[in-house]
C-alpha cells in the first residue's frame, strides 16, 4: 500500500477537502481537512501517521499549516511532517511528548480495526506517536485570516481540555472537531469533563451553523448538528 491507497479525498465544499483513512474502523478514524486560503491553506488535523500525509496533500497545497484541534492518537500521527503547527495550549504539553498512554492509543488502537492491514505484518501495540510541538499557541476568539476566508478559533473544552473548533462565519460552517459529531459522544475519557462539555456544546449550539465538518462521522446540516447538542444536553 502506498499514500495513495492509503487515504481517499474528496472535496465538500468550495476550498474544503476531507480526508480519511479508509482502511480505519469507520467508528474510529479521523476526518482530515484541507481548507484552502488565498495566502495559506490549514489542514486540521492528520490521522494515524501511518502513511506520508504531507506527500498526499502536496498536488493540492505545496506546504499547509496544520492545527491541531487536540492531541488524540487518532488525530495526531502526521503532525510532525509540518513545519507550521497550531493548537491550544491546554494540549501542549501531549503535542510535544506523546506518547501510546495519554493519547490513548493504548486503549483505543487495534489491529483487528484495519482492514486491509496498512503493511504485512502491521501491529497496532507497534505504533507510536512522535513529538511535535506547537509552533505556535492559539487563543479562543482568534481569527486565523487566510486571504479570502477568515476562521475564527472557538476553545471547546469538555472532550478534551485544549479543544478547539474553527468557525468560518461568512460560510457559516463549523469545523466541529471532536467537540460535536454523530456518533457517541466520549465524555469519559480522563482528560475529559462533562459539566465543561455541556457549557462548549450550549456555546456552539448559539452559532447559526449551516454546515458542521467534524472529525468523526458524517458532515452535518445544522439541523442535525442542534440535535446532536440537543440529544447530549437533555
Ligand atoms: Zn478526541
Ligand atoms: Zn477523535
């Protein structure tokens, strides 16, 4: 298998692609987006790291930022292959020295998960995420300007405690990270807690979201993405 077998991309809307690692559990893989930008483009998020993400995206952006929405096995893998990473500081410390434990990879990670296999003779007990530091920390209500669309960083703690979503006001879509998505919702892992989840999801629910890119599961109309704040909330 190469990269290319490796993740499918198909783009969901005007200068936004979603990337998945297919051969993933549906339950558990990450959705990946590239947003393009007229002076950057982001890509949030970078699945398992098992394949070269950096070399997939580059016929479609030479050299994206990549934000870190938490630092979740899941999420993380290729984070290193950029050179520009943004997240909250609240998930510094876990983006610099993760490991297989406090990113549950430990947990969560199985090889019977994969079909096919990655590689022959592929382990999940084998992975291991690598260091990646921040470059830089991200604060709520900061607008990341990408020349001709503008993402404002919403901190949404609850699931994690350094969360973030992106919020593309003029587009009215919600990069709803693994804040809000179809699906059970994880309010019990460690770093998680729930009454600082039900205050981020009463926050979002206030946005007039028309679309929700999460990281898990389908893409959500804005109906459908109140009703999964709704159905948590109650
Ligand atoms: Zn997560
Ligand atoms: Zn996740």
């Amino acid at each position: 298998m190469t990269f290319n077998d490796w993740f499918s991309c198909e783009q969901v809307a005007q200068g936004v692609f979603h990337i998945e690692e297919t051969a993933y559990n549906a339950d558990y893989r990450c959705n990946i987006f590239l947003v393009k930008g007229r002076d950057f483009d982001v890509v949030i998020d970078s699945g398992l790291g098992l394949f070269s993400l950096r070399d997939f995206l580059a016929p479609l952006s030479e050299n994206p930022i990549l934000i870190a929405s938490h630092s979740h096995y899941d999420h993380l893998g290729s984070n290193w292959e950029f050179s520009q990473r943004w997240a909250h500081a609240d998930e510094a410390d876990i983006l610099a020295h993760p490991t297989r434990e406090n990113t549950f990879g430990d947990r969560f990670l199985e090889t019977a998960d994969f079909t096919p296999l990655p590689f022959s003779h592929f382990e999940a007990g084998d992975w291991q995420p690598k260091p990646a530091p921040a470059t830089r920390l991200l604060c709520d209500g900061e607008i990341l300007d990408l020349g001709d669309r503008q993402l404002e960083v919403v901190h949404a703690p609850g699931h994690s405690p350094g969360l973030i979503c992106l919020w593309d006001e003029r587009n009215r879509a919600l990069f709803s990270t693994d804040a809000v998505y179809d699906g059970e919702i994880f309010d019990f892992l460690p770093c998680s807690d729930i009454p600082t989840y039900l205050e981020t999801m009463k926050r979002l629910r206030a946005l007039p979201v028309e679309v929700a890119f999460p990281c898990h599961n389908k893409i959500l109309d804005g109906d459908r993405f109140r009703a999964v704040i709704d159905n948590y909330s109650v």
